[in-house]
C-alpha cells in the first residue's frame, strides 16, 4: 500500500525541483519573466519584456503655507503596451526632520501614507485627507496636488507606481518658503528642553526648524552666537562671521553643531520656522503709546489680535513689512520690522530688531494680526 504513495510522492517533489520541465501554472500580468531555472542560482529571476518607469521632472518643490502645490509625478511604458494596464498609485511621506541622503532604513520604516489610488478609487490617510487628490491631466499623470499647506508638510514625498510584480517609484522634496528665527524664553537664555522648544515655536506660529532650513538662513546670512535645539533633536548655531566665543574665529563660517542632546536633561534655545500667514500683520495707530495689557485691548478694539513672533517675521521676510516703531507681540516681546536698512532704525542691515522682554508695565505701540 506504501508503493503508490510513495511513488505520488516523488512525482510531486519533481515538479518542484528546479531543473524540472514540468507545467506549472503562472500568473500572467503581461511582463515577460524567464523562468526561475535560468535564474542565477538564489531563486532570482530575471525582467525581459516591458519596462515600467516613473520619473518626476523635479526633484524639489517649494510652496508658501496656506497655498496648493503640485509633486510632480509620471510613469510610462518601455516599449508602450497595446492595451491600457491596471496600475496602483501610492504616495508616502517622509518628515523633513528624518530627511537625510540617502535615505536609511530606519528613515524608510518611518514613512506615512498619503494617498493610495487604483483606476478611479482613491484613499487619503490622517492629516492629508481631504486635502490630497491625483492631478491625472495626461495619460501616466499621477502628481499629487496638496491643497491648504501646513507648516508640518515639509518633507520627502515617494511617488510609487506598482503594476503586478513591477514595482517603480521616485521622491520628490516640498520645501516651505519661509524664515528661521532665535527664540529664547522670556526669563532668559538656555531654557527650554527639546519639548520646550518645540512648543515655544508652535506657541509664536511657527515649528522647529529643520537643518536644511537653517542651512538655508545661514547661507542668506544668518549669523547668531546661542546654540539652539532643531527638529532632528541636535543643537546647532549659524556663524557667518567667525569670532572668540563663537567657536572660535580660526574655524570657517558655517553651522557649529553641539550634535544630539538629552531631550529633557539639556537646555537651550531655539530655531523656530514660520511661512507666510493668511491674515496680515499691522501697525496700530493709536494716539497713545500702550503697556501691553493695553495693547492686547487695542488690537481687540480693532478686531484682530496681538500679533504673534512667528506672524511678524513671516509678514517681515515674505511679505515686506517694514516699520521703524517698536512695538508690543503676543509673547511681551518688543520688536519692529525693517526691511530697508536706515538711519536711526538698528543695524545696517534688514531683520527684525528686538527689544527683548521688557517690564510689561512699559508703554511702546503694538502690532495686531487679522
């Protein structure tokens, strides 16, 4: 009885052994693959036929918050197939903060879903939902149009094209336009842990800055002696202008780097981020100067509100805001904007100009945010 069994048996191993040429059933997406005998050895084989490519014109995308900005994404055929294919669109992101080149793994592990896409099925994940959509104006069109811009949308986007065991996909970086600016605690310098940090940005309308962006203001020339925390957890410092105390002036200009701190034991400042902002940011005229109580009342009189750090800056560097009268912000700073540099109006160059965090019970004027 153990005869046919066993001879069952065989005949089912022999099919399975890899110089074997007996028929098997395979699954046909209209790729042509050679068969895993000729393959080279390790169970890999080898793509013969059509090739699936997907490209992106651009490599990098910059936009202002609050806008729409298209990722460019496109996929073809070599050599074109006769028939439409079923195709399957995914696009992930990657936080600007976990950006490096090349990519680790463990940066990959770290992507989110965006949007997946078949024919016209579509699906849109946490934050982008609702905002995200396939812009499709061309056959292979799959560039991804994000609407209403967040700060947090920095970053590197995958547009990845999968059509059976093919599998193809390109990156494209979103940059905000916008500003890095210091920030330090009213009580002083040094004080604020990561967390803090983060949340002293978030309060003035802005985020952390990343080190690209630093890197961006220091090569526009951003020159600033206190160590202040980043997104990626590290502490750095932008020096235009090497010089004693700021680390030294034998080394050569660019961002001194204290690297990966404690997130709760260190304290530092910050280097917080803000892009350009809905509403405006104006002087208030008003037949008196103000203490700053008086000045939140003020801008509420007038319909809007005390004007936050961020909302300054970001109405400074991208909107052209210029005023040469210092004046109240939400956080009890005093500061005024200038953009063309002047007697009688600070330094000899443009920037925002700070008074720091003077007694509150101090009359200056104010700036309000509609």
């Amino acid at each position: 009885m153990l005869t046919p069994l066993r001879s069952l048996l065989a005949a089912c191993l022999l099919l399975l052994l890899p110089g074997s040429q007996a028929w098997s059933p395979r699954y046909n997406n209209g790729f042509h693959y050679q068969d895993i005998s000729h393959g080279n050895g390790n169970g890999e084989i080898y793509f013969n036929g059509v090739r699936l490519l997907v490209e992106s014109p651009e490599i990098s995308v910059s936009a202002s918050r609050g806008s729409s900005v298209t990722l460019p994404c496109h996929f073809h055929y070599e050599p074109e197939p006769s028939a439409p294919r079923r195709t399957r669109v995914k696009w992930s992101w990657l936080p600007a903060n976990t950006v490096s080149a090349p990519v680790s793994l463990q940066a990959l592990a770290m992507e989110t879903e965006v949007m997946v896409a078949m024919g016209n099925r579509h699906r849109s994940y946490g934050s982008f939902k609702g905002r995200v959509r396939l812009r499709r104006s061309a056959p292979g069109d799959m560039s991804l149009v994000i609407n209403e811009l967040q700060l947090n949308d920095t970053g590197r986007y995958r547009c990845e094209v999968i059509d059976g065991l093919e599998d193809e996909s390109v990156t494209v970086d979103l940059e905000m336009r916008g500003v890095v600016f210091p920030y330090f605690s009213q009580k002083g310098r040094y004080l604020f842990n990561f967390f803090e940090a983060k949340q002293a940005c978030k309060d003035q309308e802005a985020t952390l800055a990343t080190f690209e962006q630093l890197f961006t203001a220091w090569d526009e020339g951003l020159d600033w002696c206190n160590a202040g925390w980043l997104a990626d957890g590290t502490v750095q410092y932008p020096i235009t202008a090497p010089r004693d105390g700021c680390g030294g002036d034998d080394l050569a200009p660019g961002l001194r780097n204290y690297g990966q701190r404690h997130r709760l034991l260190h304290h530092y400042d910050s280097f917080c981020f803000s892009a350009s902002v809905k509403g405006t940011v104006y002087f208030l005229k008003h037949h008196t100067k103000l203490n700053f109580t008086e000045a939140v009342q003020a801008c509420a009189s007038d319909g809007s509100q005390i004007a936050k750090v961020g909302q300054m800056y970001a109405a400074w560097r991208l909107m052209g805001l210029d005023r040469c009268d210092a004046g109240w912000l939400a956080d009890g700073s005093v500061r005024y904007p200038i953009t063309k540099a002047r007697a009688n109006c600070g330094p000899p160059k443009p920037g925002v100009r700070s008074f720091g965090f003077p007694p509150l019970s101090l009359k200056f004027a104010v700036y309000c945010y509609r």
